[in-house]
C-alpha cells in the first residue's frame, strides 16, 4: 500500500498556551514563554529560568481529579492535548462510533518520561526504607504511560508504538505513525510527544553537561542562531497531532489541516551528545524527507529548525541544511520556535510540527526570537525577531537528539 496520510486534529500544552490558537498567536505575536523558576528554589541551581507550562487545569480537558492526583505531569500534559486533537479530529473509536478501535493507534513517547515520579519516589526509598515506595511508582514512571493512558481513554486497541530518542522523539512518533498509515497497518494514529523534567536534577544534569544557557535574562536566554548564545533552556509540555488516512478523513468530512508527506531517520553514529561535525547525516535525514515529498525548486519551503541555540548544533544544522537543499537553503524559510518555549526535549518535535502545520495554514513564518545578532557561520534566512508572510507550499521539522537520533517530517499545505 502507499496510502496518503493528513493531519485532521492537533492539541498543544506549553509555556506560551494551553491550546493550538493561544500557542499560535503567541508564535505569531513574539511572546517569550521563558521565565524565572517559580515552582522551585533556584538558589544553588546554575540555570534559572526555563520554559514552564502555566495555568495548567487537568479539569478544562475531561480528566478527573483521581486520575490528575495519580499520574505524573508528563501523562497528564499528554492526555490533555491528545483531548484537544481528538476533540478536533472528531475521530471515535467507542461503541457505535466512526472508527474501528483496532484501526486507531497511539504512538506517543516521551524522552524522560516521570522524572518527578522517579525524583520523588527515590527520596521516599532514601529517607524513608523501600516500605514506603508507592505500588504506582512503576506504571506512573514508564515513558511509555502516557502512550497508554491515551489508548485507554479514546479506546485505541490499534498499533501502540511510544518512542524515546531524546530530542527528536516526537519527530520519530510522528514518521513512525505516517508509515504505518501509510503502509496501511492502521487508518488513524495519536502522535506527538510529552516532557515535564523542569526539576533540580534535570538542570543540575544538563548544566553541568554544558548544554544549558546560564543567562538569568529570561529574555537572552534561548537565542537560536544568535552569536551571543549560550546554550539551551528547558522547556516543559506536550503536542498531539491525529494522522488519518486520507480518502478516510475525506469520505467523512474532516476538516484537513495539512498533508504529511515525507519522512527521513537517521543516527550520526558519532558521539553521545555532540553531532556530527560535517552535517553528512543529519542532511540525508532531510533528504529523504525531502525525496518522499517530492519537493523542487518551485516549492515555497519552510523549515521549523531544532534551534537550540547551542554553540555546535546551530552551526551543524545551518551546515545541514546547505548540504540538503544546496543553493535552495538561501531561499527558505527558517525559524526556530524555542526562544519562545525553551526546549521541550521529547514533546520538541511535535509542538514543532505544529507549528509548521499552522505556518503552512496561515501562510505565515513564525519569527525567532532574540535573534539580534546573527552568528556569520548561521547566514541562512532565520526570520529574525518579526514574522514573515509567504506562499509556503512546503514544511519540514527536524529534531536532533542525544545519541546521534536525527528525524525530520514534512507536511504540505492541504
């Protein structure tokens, strides 16, 4: 089978809004999502913003208190906007509704997973003896709970496939989940990705890995592509996108936000942390993408790059993308959106590909933020500061992980 796959409902939890059109307007608007820590001391701690999720309401999105009390922040983020995007999509898989439940998969993952479960439990275990260590513990932690919470709740007996590579984790899930429609192993799936890791340890561990901004300016602090960059900020939330088979989605009248159209995977086989220096593997990624897509040179393209605003992934991905497009990468669009959330680790690529879904939409390139001056080695079009109309007809989100993971989607306006 080569079946065509479209996106037909989209959720979104994160520091700059709890639903797709509060999170797009503030893209579009330039608001800066980081801020200095509020749910923890900072005191000792080397970095202390980060892109926190706010007024949070597990209520607003159908989930109970007793299950809210028991779950972790990671599976309760996911839940909400695996809500919002089935709400949209108006897929159901109960007696009696518009899809076969074992047509209807999950593929939701997380890089992390409950790592406050874990932190919390652990100190129980130290201060207190194993006695005290909750029977939940387990079935809170796994990162793939949340995959199973979802399945649970919208009764998606299909393929169940979490994923976890790090930063590039829901980029994965929403590949893995286009193949298989594709290929015809399921007719819609629930993908995307979902992290709450913005905690001590977390920043404690990646600060000291050297990969986290010290800046305490919440607003110098994520600067993608900027010369004066120091590093990433933490960011927390979660994105859901449904996939559908698209003479499906037609035949019921589904409102059709964009068309997945290409996928590319592949590992860097170089190092645990730092990516391969001359871009070779992070560019065939994109080019698969790109081939599967069947892009050309007439194409209005826009690129939501991983951007972290390290010293060496900025520099590797603007080398990446030269390697992909050749003289085409003068010509694209890119940004990148974590001067606006911060790094949302394994929910980046999902609430990423949001965002290209509605550049692609609304015909418009969300700006990056902070963007001010310009690393000459990054001299690519990064829509600095402001956003950019254009015809896009294109888009590509690409996410880097730890351990060499590279992935990369494109999505072509519906």
């Amino acid at each position: 089978m080569n079946r065509r796959v479209v996106v037909t409902g989209m959720g979104v939890i994160s520091p700059i809004g709890n639903d797709v059109k509060t999170y797009w307007d503030n893209l579009i608007n330039g608001t800066c999502g980081i801020d200095v820590i509020k749910s923890f001391p900072t005191d000792d701690l080397p970095a202390k913003v980060a892109g926190e999720v706010k007024d949070f309401n597990p209520a607003q999105y159908e989930i109970e208190p007793p299950f809210a009390r028991k779950q972790d922040r990671f599976t309760l983020y996911a839940v909400a906007a695996a809500w919002q995007a089935m709400k949209e999509s108006g897929l159901d898989a109960s007696e009696g509704g518009n899809i076969d439940p074992f047509r209807l998969g999950v593929y939701v993952g997380s890089g992390i997973g409950g790592f406050s479960t874990q932190v919390r439990e652990t100190e129980k275990l130290i201060n207190e003896g194993p006695r005290w260590v909750s029977p939940l513990f387990v079935p809170t932690m796994i990162s793939n709970i949340a995959a199973g919470n979802i399945a649970i709740r919208n009764n998606a007996c299909g393929p169940c496939l979490p994923v976890s590579t790090a930063c590039a984790t829901s980029t994965h899930t929403i590949g893995e989940a286009y193949r298989a429609i594709k290929h015809g192993y399921a007719d819609a799936i629930i993908a995307g990705g979902s992290e709450a890791v913005v905690m001590p340890l977390a920043i404690a561990g990646f600060a000291n890995a050297k990969a986290l901004s010290r800046e305490e300016d919440p607003l110098r602090a994520s600067l993608p592509f900027n010369k004066e960059r120091g590093g990433f900020v933490l960011g927390e939330g979660a994105a859901i996108l449904v996939l559908e088979e698209y003479e499906r989605a037609v035949a019921r009248g589904a409102d059709i936000l964009a068309e997945v159209c290409g996928y590319g995977n592949t590992c860097d086989a170089y190092h645990v942390t730092a990516p391969r220096p001359d871009g070779t593997t992070q560019a065939q990624a994109l080019k698969m993408a790109l081939e599967e897509a069947v892009y050309t040179s007439d194409d209005c393209l826009y690129i939501n790059a991983h951007g972290t605003g390290t010293a060496l992934n900025d520099v590797g991905e603007t080398r990446s993308f030269k390697l992909a497009l050749g003289d085409d990468a003068y010509k694209a669009h890119i940004s990148s959106t974590k001067g606006h959330t911060g790094h949302l680790l394994g929910a980046a690529g999902a609430i990423e590909a949001v965002a290209s879904v509605l550049a692609l939409k609304y015909s418009t390139v969300p700006p990056t933020l902070g963007l001010d001056v310009p690393d000459p080695d990054c001299d690519l079009d990064y829509t600095p500061l402001r956003p950019v109309s254009a015809d896009l007809t294109i888009a590509l989100s690409d996410s880097l992980g730890f351990g060499g993971h590279n992935a990369c989607v494109a999505f072509r306006k519906a």
